[in-house]
C-alpha cells in the first residue's frame, strides 16, 4: 500500500490555501492545488511539485477526477462574505456557493475513500458578537445573523449528514497575514496615515487569528486521527482589545500609535454617516473564542505569536 500522503485543497489561490499549501508541503504532503480558474502570470507560485487543477465552478465540476488519489481534502472554496453583500437578495447565492457544493465535495470525498476531510467555516456561523466575559466554543448554540453565516452552518451540518466522513469543521475569526483585505487592512493604513485613531475609549476583547497558525492548525487536524468528525474554533494565543490592536500594528510596522478616546455612541454615529457602520461594530464588540478543545484533542498550539503574526502581515501590505 502506497504511504503517499495526498491532499487536494479546493480554493488554494485564496488568503488561507496560499499559505496552507506550502505549509503541507513542508510537513511532507504531496498537495494538489484546485483552483476556479489558471492562475495570472503576476500570482505568487506554489512550491515545487505541487499539481495545480484548475476545477472551474465545483458546482459543475468533475470532482472525481479532481480527487484521483486525494487521501484528504481540505476543502476553502467558496463564497466569501461581502460586506455589500449582507441582504436576503444573496441569500440563494451564498447558499449554493457554500452549502450545496460543500455537500457536493464531501460526497465525492467519501466516494473516492478519502480518510481526512476538514472544511473551513467561519465564526459567523454562530454568531457576531460574544457577552462580555463569556466566549464562543464548539458546543455554543448558534445564532448566525446574515446568509452567510447561515449559509456556513448549513455546510456544517449537509456535512455531518454524510455517514462516514469524520469531517473536521474549523471556525476560525477574523484573519490577518500578508495581503489582508478589509477591515484590518484599512487599519493599517489608517495607523500608516498618521491620523488619530479614535478607539481609546473601547474596552473590548476579540479573538484574531494569523494566517500561519490557521495553516498549522488544519493541517493538524489533517494528520490527527482524534480529531474526526470535531468542530473546532481557532484563535491566536490571547484576545485584544481594538485600541491594543491598532498599538501593535503601529508597533509591528516602526510607529508610534496615535490612539485617542471618543464615546462609543458618538464613533457609531461617525461611522454609520461614513457608511463605516458595520465596520466600526466589529470594532467595538467582543467576540472571543475557547479553542480549549482544539488544543487537547489535537495537542496543537500556535506556532507564531501574534508580533510575529502582525511583523510577518506588515511586511506584506503595501
């Protein structure tokens, strides 16, 4: 019997699959790189030897022949949350692109005798927010607020309806690294321009997550038998709090943090008039993980600190 490990990773041009391929190259994983569609000449390239399959719409497509060999899958692709795109209009969008496909994906897995799955999805599954002092855990009722949250969970469970596939579900918070968009990359730049930032006044504790310890922590649960069939959360080693975020960003990036108070009523108002006001929620909000779970069961723990995670993103914005 051959002892080749091959992954097939869906989504592998994304924000996680293009740090979680090399990282499974480097712990010795054969990986195939499935991707919507061939790569532009300007995209970084995947470490040497890996296959790239290009699998257009999964919706469509043959995934027999994408998983050939594939002892495991992890599967990233899907439809990303869009801030625009929140309403009930995209409910059927976001359902398709998630739900069903994941469906799709985990079927022909557990056709093909694929042993390890693990599918990525997302802290809206359960919710936006946490109680001050309470957490989310994988045991935490949930409560998703938008389609796409909806959307998440219901992969969730199309997935844990397929008897026998033991997938692994991570839900991982809000993500930074090199090349972060959104949120977190305006408030780079907002640190960058100089400006006071109005967030001093802000006592709150959210979980984060660097790009790297989320690579390492899937492809943990790829090589850990206890791990089937697992909901976990994932988050860094600590929570932050918004004004000691953007003092570290500062600090990661050689500046000096220029972080003053405004009452919290007042930066909701500035924000919704900017059209910032969702933004500026998350912001102020908790939302904090336990991923105590995570660390017993598959005995993993974040290999990079969050200065490390933050220097490593702020060398990667432009």
């Amino acid at each position: 019997m051959s002892t080749v490990r091959t992954a097939l990773v869906t989504g592998a041009e994304g924000f996680v699959g293009a740090r979680l391929v090399p990282t499974l190259v480097a712990r010795g994983w054969k990986v195939r790189a499935g991707v919507w569609k061939p790569l532009p000449a300007s995209a970084p390239p995947f470490p040497p030897g890996v296959e790239v399959l290009v699998t257009g719409d999964l919706a469509t497509a043959d995934l027999q022949d994408a998983l050939g060999d594939a002892t495991a899958v992890v599967h990233l692709a899907g439809r990303a949350h869009r801030m625009n795109e929140g309403g009930e209009e995209h409910a059927d969008d976001y359902e398709r692109d998630n739900a069903e496909v994941t469906e799709l994906v985990g079927l022909a897995a557990l056709a093909a005798g694929v042993r390890s799955f693990v599918y990525v999805s997302s802290v809206k599954a359960m919710g936006e927010r946490t109680q001050p002092g309470t957490a989310f855990r994988p045991s935490t009722v949930c409560r998703p607020e938008d389609p796409y949250g909806r959307s998440k969970l219901h992969a969730e469970e199309r997935l844990r309806a397929i008897p026998g596939l033991g997938a692994v579900v991570l839900r991982p918070p809000l993500m930074y690294g090199p090349g972060v968009k959104g949120n977190l990359r305006l408030l780079w730049r907002l640190v960058r321009s100089g400006l006071p930032i109005p967030v001093g006044s802000i006592k709150n504790q959210r979980s984060l997550l660097f790009v790297g310890n989320f690579a390492d922590a899937i492809a943990t649960c790829l090589e850990c038998e206890a791990a089937r069939g697992q909901t976990f959360v994932v988050r860094d080693g600590e929570d932050l709090s918004t004004p000691e975020l953007v003092r570290r960003i500062a600090r990661s990036d050689g500046r000096r943090p220029r972080v003053v108070p405004m009452p919290k009523r007042l930066l909701r108002a500035v924000a919704r008039l900017a059209g910032k006001g969702d933004a500026a929620s998350r912001l102020i909000e908790n939302l904090s993980l336990d991923d105590e779970d995570l660390r017993r069961i598959t005995g993993w723990a974040p290999p990079f600190s969050i200065e490390e995670g933050l220097a490593e993103s702020s060398r990667g914005i432009p």
